[in-house]
C-alpha cells in the first residue's frame, strides 16, 4: 500500500530534503506576484510592437496578446512573423522599475539551508535575472541561470526547452524539484519525473494547468514553504 498524497501546502520534508537540484523560475515565482512588476513589462512591450510594426497601441495590445497565446512568449511571435532581432526587445521591454521587489532575507537564509543545488530556469534574461536576484539579495544562492538565450528564444513549456535545461545544467529530473508560478509550466517538468511546486498568483495565465495532476504541491508563500521543509527535517 503506498503512502497517501501529501495535503497540497504541507510539504513532505524527508523526500525534499533529499532534492539533489532545486530548479526555481524567477517572476512571480522568488517574489510576490503582488509587486506587479508585469503591469510595467506589459506597457513596455505594448509601446515597442506599436513602434516596431507601425500600428496603434490597441493593435500593438491584440497582437502582443496574440502572439503570447499562440507562441508561448510575445517574443517567440514577434520573432517568428516578424523576423525580429530579439535583444533590443528584451532589454526594452525589462528596462522598469524593481522598487516593488523588497529584500527578502528570509528568502536568503531559507535558500542558504535547503540542501542541494539550486537554479534559475526563466522566460526572461540573464539581465533581467541579475537585477531581480539582487534586489532580493539572493543573487549568491544559485548554481546556474538557464534563460530564453539559452533556450534559443524557445519558451517554457515547451518539452524540448526542459530537456535542453536539464542537459545544459547537469540535471536528474528524478532528483529534482521544480517551483514555478504557472501552472501548465510544471506539466513537462513533472513527465521528465521531477517533483513539482505550483506558486499560486491571482493571474489567470498562472492558472492554466493547476488542476492537472502534475502539480504536486501548492503554495502562497515560497519562503514560508521552503521554511516548512527544513522545520520538517529529521
């Protein structure tokens, strides 16, 4: 007879806590998504298709829009009709404001004692991973950032983008724990046999896929979970 499923936000601490590589996306996911940081992106992304294709902003919005549900990512789209440079969008579109973003020392000292390595994997930018992780002042806690370059401008959740992550980072997906705050984002994260934690946000794309049964723990608190699992410890 095998164990009962842990309750979603109870963390079973003895399995995690023999995590040998924690895999953690960036946005919404290491900070609240109620600093709002995407309101900001949003705009800007929204301005550079109305400057780039010549169109009004109503039209930029349904085209950035779009392409996001079609593509994965506005970029993928934009890239792929548009033949477009993708750089000077990135650096365009993650040029805001991250004073929403507060130090979180609770989130360093938590990331300093969960045991294994731990990793960024983003739809983002390096860039735009520095300056997040520096203002929440965990930048020294992580081992290795695999980003939208690295993933040759393919988006999570695209299956071939996670076998190129955990190949280019030297991970075993089976001893491995992805948290991430979209939920259909865990889907090809738990096929490669990782354990999964799903972040709830408000946002209605953060929810497509939560009731899928890739998603093996639920949280509003990252710091506070990661916190349950080491209080768990033996």
């Amino acid at each position: 007879m095998t164990d009962p499923a842990p309750p979603a936000d109870s963390p079973r601490a003895g399995p995690l806590l023999a995590t040998e590589t924690w895999v953690f996306d960036l946005d919404n996911t290491l900070y609240p998504a109620s600093c709002d940081l995407f309101s900001q992106v949003d705009r800007r992304m929204k301005a550079f298709i109305a400057d780039y294709l010549s169109v009004p902003e109503d039209e930029a919005f349904r085209i950035q829009k779009q392409y996001f549900r079609d593509h994965g990512t506005t970029l993928r789209g934009l890239m792929t009709h548009h033949g477009m440079a993708p750089d000077p969008f990135l650096d365009y579109v993650h040029d805001i404001d991250l004073s929403a973003v507060a130090p979180n020392p609770a989130l360093d000292r938590a990331l300093a004692a969960l045991p294994g390595r731990k990793v960024i994997f983003t739809n983002a930018s390096v860039a735009h991973a520095e300056r997040v992780m520096d203002r929440l002042g965990v930048t020294g806690r992580f081992d290795g950032l695999f980003d939208i370059h690295a993933a040759d401008f393919e988006p999570k959740p695209r299956p071939a983008v996670y076998d190129r992550m955990v190949a280019a980072l030297g991970i075993e997906p089976t001893r491995a724990v992805m948290v991430e705050d979209i939920a259909r984002n865990l889907e090809p994260a738990a096929a490669l046999g990782m354990v999964t934690v799903w972040v709830r946000t408000d946002s209605h794309w953060g929810l497509d896929g939560a009731d899928g049964d890739w998603v093996h723990h639920a949280t509003d608190d990252l710091t506070a979970w990661l916190q349950g699992v080491l209080d768990g410890a033996p």
